[in-house]
C-alpha cells in the first residue's frame, strides 16, 4: 500500500518546493500533500481535518508545530523538518567577498531569524545578517539583500539581491521520514544520494576543522569535545586514537574501549580506507546515519 505524507508549511511556494524534491526522493513509493496557511485562509483546525489520515506530518518549523499540536491526538506521527542550503546556494553567498552587512528577507521574523542561525552556522558568520520581513516597521538602510526564494519581500532599495533558492530538507529529516513511514529499506536508493549530493551539510564545518594541520591535531580531543557530531579519528594504521561522546552514543561502546582497537573492529561496517566518503547512508546498531571521513594534513604534508 503506497504510503502518504502531508507537508504543512506557512508559504504556499515553499510547500510546493519540499513537495516536488521529495517526490524526486520517494518516487512512486509515496503520496505527497503539500498544505499552506497561506492557500485558502487555511486555519490550524482546517489542516487537521485535510491531514487525519495520512501517515505522516512533515512540519516546517517549530512554531508552525505549537500552532497546531492542541488539535494532534497522540496516533499523529509528526517530523518537524531541519532545513539546509542547496550547494548552489552556498556557493552564491560563499561568492559574496566584499561584503559585510546585509539584509536577510524572509516572510517572518521567526523564519528571518531562522535562517540567519543556519547561515552562521554554515560559516558565514563574517557577514552581518539584519533580518528583514513583511510588515516590519523601519527598513533598514543597506545595498545588499539575501533570501531564501522570497523575492517578492525583498525592499526595492536593494541595489543588490542574492537569491540562495529555498531552504532544503536536511538528510536527518529524510532518514526520519523513512523510517516512520516504514520505508527504511529504501534508504538505499540512487534518488536518496542524489538528493543529498545537492545538500550543503552542518559536516562543513566538520570538514574544514578536520582538514587544519598539525596545530589541530595537538588540540584534538578538546575539539571533538565541542562538536555535535560524532567523529572518531583513527591513524593511519586504523587504530583509533580518539572519539567524542556522540560517537560513544552512536557505536554504544565506551571510548576507553574503543581506543586502540583496530577501526575495522569496532566499526565493521565503515571502510576506513577510503577517505573520500562523504555523506554515506550507513546503519549502525539499527540506524541509519549519515558518515564522511577526512584525512587530516600531518606536519610533513602528508595525510593521515
């Protein structure tokens, strides 16, 4: 039986686009339902009617989730969605050199707000986002406007616009759809890589820390201590030196006995010998996480 998802979103054009990219990723194995506040004067209880009986709920933000949660009894089965940048959005801003301050548009405060917190965490924390939105007060006076597919609220004083397109889904979201529509076989699937690949992922930042020299690697156990993803470093003859707490919680083994096991030990289903991986779907104890590895740069300029 072909299972069937609802989007619930505050922008008609934004639950148009999450429908056509995860029609692309579930292909025929899943109906999709795109609702709006935006279309028809949609209200939260109008929603839930048109929504009671598919499987389940994809929610773009939290907010959008409070609107509606006094009318969800508890068979509702809800994903709030992680939003992302397209790679082709990042490489626009990546591009934005020369500048310091800009204004963010977006349809909201909240989704302003929103999307400056992913964009700094993404690295652009060098540019100076002031959040702009319909309806606010006092436009503020600058050259450069940013939004993420919401043109029509850019400020016509804008001498220069960069449209990054909408915020995607992030793999997390994806695999959490899988899983609570049943589908987790699917995973496996060339339309799921595909999508991803078109994915900016919070590893960027990951990446970049992992890939600094030898200054690094002295401070390297107070770095994985800080990182929200769970890294385990092996050396070049496979032996794992050093991990963090989420990947402790990922592999369910204790880092003292993890460290200076064989990595092919512990983790079997990893090949530590290719460091290309990136944003592999691999399934540790039951579940799906998305893995990348990285060589990291010796003082000799050889990696490890």
């Amino acid at each position: 039986m072909t299972k069937k998802l609802g989007i619930v979103t505050f922008s008609a054009a934004v639950g148009r686009s999450y429908k056509e990219n995860l029609e692309k990723v579930f292909g025929d194995d899943v109906d999709i339902f795109d609702f709006s506040f935006e279309n028809n004067n949609f209200d939260s209880q109008n929603i839930i009617n048109q929504i009671k009986n598919l499987d389940t709920i994809l929610i773009s933000t939290y907010s959008q989730y409070e609107m509606l949660r006094n009318y969800l009894t508890d068979d509702f089965n809800v994903v709030i969605a992680k939003l992302t940048l397209s790679k082709k959005g990042y490489n626009i801003l990546k591009s934005l050199t020369d500048v310091d301050t800009a204004m963010l548009v977006n349809l909201s405060p909240e989704m302003a707000a929103e999307t400056i917190g992913l964009l700094y965490q993404l690295g652009f924390d060098y540019i100076k986002f002031i959040p702009v939105y319909p309806n606010m007060g006092k436009i503020p006076n600058i050259d450069v406007a940013v939004t993420t597919g919401e043109m029509r609220f850019v400020p016509q004083r804008a001498k220069r616009v960069y449209d990054l397109g909408h915020r995607l889904i992030d793999e997390s979201t994806i695999v959490e759809l899988f899983i609570n529509l049943g589908l987790e076989e699917y995973l496996a699937n060339k339309s799921v890589s595909e999508y991803f690949d078109t994915l900016v992922t919070y590893n960027i930042g990951v990446e970049y820390l992992l890939g600094k020299s030898n200054a690094l690697k002295n401070q390297l156990d107070a770095l994985l201590s800080l990182m929200d993803k769970g890294v385990i470093y092996a050396n070049k003859d496979n032996i794992i030196v050093s991990c963090n707490g989420n990947a402790e919680n990922i592999v369910r083994i204790n880092k003292i006995d993890m460290l200076g096991k064989a990595a092919n030990k512990i983790l079997p289903e990893i090949d530590f010998s290719d460091k290309q991986i990136k944003d592999k779907l691999v399934k540790i104890n039951g579940k799906y996480i998305s893995l990348s590895c990285y060589p990291i740069l010796e003082k000799d300029g050889k990696y490890n």
